[in-house]
C-alpha cells in the first residue's frame, strides 16, 4: 500500500460499521488535535452531528445522511410498507432542517427516498437492506465522483507547472478527502497529482484560514500536510499580496450549491477570494460535483445562507471574549461568488465554462 492510501484509510470521515448499529465519523470539530472517531446512532445525534459541524462538507454530509437513513430504518419496527414509509419520511424530513444550503444534504435524503419508493413490494428485510445498499452506493459514488474531479484539475496543475519550482496553489475552507468520501473535491487535483508521481514538494498550498470556523487551518492543512504536500496556512486577508507576489498560480475551492447560471455558494470568503483572483488574473476554479448544480435555482440571489452562532466570532476560539458585551456579529455560514468571477467549473463530467446553463445541460444535468 503506497503512503497516500496510508493516509486515506487513516482519515476516512464517514464509514459504516460491521454491526450497521451506528454512523462511524471522525469528529471534525476536534481536528487537529485530536483525531477522534464517534458512534452516532440516535436521529437527534445524527442531526445534531451535521449542525455542529461534527461531519461537514457538501459530499460527506450526503454520504453520512444516507448511511444515517439506513441506520434508522433498520431498527423500524413496522411491518407494513405505508407505516414503514410514514416513520421514514418524518425522519428524512427531520434530518433535512439541520443545515439548509448544502444541497447534497436534500439530494442524498431525496435518493434515498426515491429507492424506498421503487421497494413498495418488497419485504420489510428485503427494504432495510436495500437502504444500506443504496448508501454504500452513494458514498463508493462519491468517491469516483472525487476522483474524476481530480484527474481534470491534474490536468490543470500539468498546463502551470514549471521545471524545479514548485507550483503554487491557494484553496478556501475544507473541500478536502475530511469532506467527501474520498480525495475531496477542491483537493483532488492534488491528491491525483501524488497518485501520477508527483513529490509532494513539487506543490505548495496555501490554506486560507479561513475565519471565523478555521476549517482551512484546521483541517485542510492538517490533511495536505499529513499527506506529505508542502502547506502554508495564511490569514484570509493574506490572500491579496501572496497573489500579487506571483505565489499563487491556480485557485481551487469546493462549493455547497450552484445556481443554473454558475453562481456558487461556498463558504464565507470565498467570493472576495475570486474578485481578488480576477484583479491578479489568478484562474480560479469550483469543483463541484453535478449533485451540487441545481438548475431549479436560477441565480445566486436564491440561495439560503445559514447564519450562525454569534459566539463563534465572539469567544469560540478565545480564553476570553474578543468582542466585548453587547456588540452585534455578522456570522453567515456563506457567501455567492458570481459566475462571472468563475475561471471554470470542474464537475465529474468535464470542465464547465461560461455560460454555465448551456454547459451543464451539455453535460446532461439538469
């Protein structure tokens, strides 16, 4: 086993136990110093699990709401199909308030649903195991999905790479292999690069920090580091000078949704990151799997941003208050990066460039 599938088997973020009793998640809200696996089995801790950021990123939360579907159904009691039907869908419908605009979250409760639809006569075993079933697919999807994300931004990184300089490389937030099921999104040209021979040296990430959560602190570098990848973490007002020192020659960022128009909602930083690109004339590109796209969303302008706890600008990090009593935090989880601020989006089944509608309908989304 060569040292990236090392690494992969040592942080895999969302698995399936043998007993299929429970979820089996590592708790990213401990991350780095601690690398900690939890058993989560209750609907309320399933839910609170995807508020709490416990899993995150758009395909980890679909590939955790799946397995966590089967989980709950496999304990049902009923006997008959339309009561078995009736407690799964107030659990799916439960499950779905805890985050509103990761569409994966919808997309994977909506799968999962769709095949308890098809199971109408089928045997109540014959159903439970058939839900387990659909989310093993979803999540050995999700990893494909990763993957051929990451082949094409390879592609990328070949076209910019120079002989004995390192290229550089700027990502936002977590988009990474503790996001998906496997690779990442926004980190998998990297992760391929390694695959195709690449030292890690022969790149160099800089992570946003990527306030006021620290994903890209916490986590992103955590994981490029330990997989042997050159990493800097750098403040997200940073971002400005290493582009106009020439530090930064490609940008990569994940995204929760997409709007038909390429309008992307990721999170917070992640548009003034691209308008700072465009000055710089750094390309910069979303990797989105087409489960992200939404086409019944026309623009950005229509997408839900999740506001969030206060205290996590406030005193989250902090042995004291930061921000002194009675004072008001701007807290939203995210923000629309317009699509034309958009080098190009990087989906499963090609590159994507503008305009977005016409070329996502090309690739049979939507």
């Amino acid at each position: 086993m060569n040292s990236v599938e090392e690494f992969f088997n040592r942080v895999i973020t969302v698995k399936l136990p043998d007993d299929r009793e429970s979820v089996d998640i590592i708790d990213q809200t401990l991350l780095p110093n601690e690398i900690k696996r939890i058993n989560v089995s209750t609907k309320e801790a399933m839910w609170d699990a995807i508020k709490k950021l416990r899993v995150r990123g758009a395909p980890a939360i679909g590939v955790f709401a799946a397995m966590s579907m089967a989980v709950l159904a496999s304990e049902y009691s009923e006997n008959d199909y339309d009561s078995f039907r009736k407690h799964y869908r107030e659990d799916s419908d439960y499950l779905a308030t805890s985050r509103p605009t990761a569409v994966n979250l919808f997309w994977a409760l909506n799968r999962m649903s769709s095949k308890l639809d098809t199971l109408s006569d089928k045997s109540i075993g014959v159903i439970k195991d058939a839900l387990f079933d659909e989310a093993l697919a979803i999540q050995e999807e999700d990893i494909q999905i990763s993957r051929n994300i990451g082949e094409i931004g390879f592609g990328l990184l070949q076209d910019l790479k120079q002989d004995g300089e390192p290229l550089g490389i700027e990502t936002h937030c977590n988009a990474g292999t503790l996001a998906t099921a496997k690779y990442g999104t926004a980190t998998a040209p990297m992760y391929i690069a390694l695959e195709h021979g690449w030292a890690g040296s022969d790149m160099h990430v800089y992570c946003d920090e990527t306030r006021p959560l620290l994903q890209g602190a916490r986590l992103t570098s955590f994981e490029l580091s330990n997989a042997g990848i050159t990493t800097t973490v750098n403040c997200d007002n940073m971002a400005s000078i290493l582009m106009k020192q020439g530090k930064i020659k490609i940008i990569f960022v994940g995204c929760d949704r997409v709007a038909a128009n390429g309008d992307a909602a990721n999170k917070i930083g992640t548009s003034g990151l691209a308008i700072i690109a465009k000055h710089y004339e750094v390309p910069f590109y979303v990797c989105a799997p087409s489960s992200t796209i939404d086409m019944a969303t026309p623009t950005g302008d229509q997408i839900p941003i999740e506001m969030r706890d206060p205290d996590e600008i406030r005193s989250m990090w902090y042995e004291k208050p930061m921000v002194a009593d009675g004072i008001d935090c701007f807290n939203p989880a995210f923000d629309v990066t317009d699509h034309d601020m958009i080098t190009g989006i990087i989906t499963e089944k090609g590159l994507c460039q503008a305009p977005y509608d016409k070329a996502f309908r090309d690739q049979g989304i939507g």
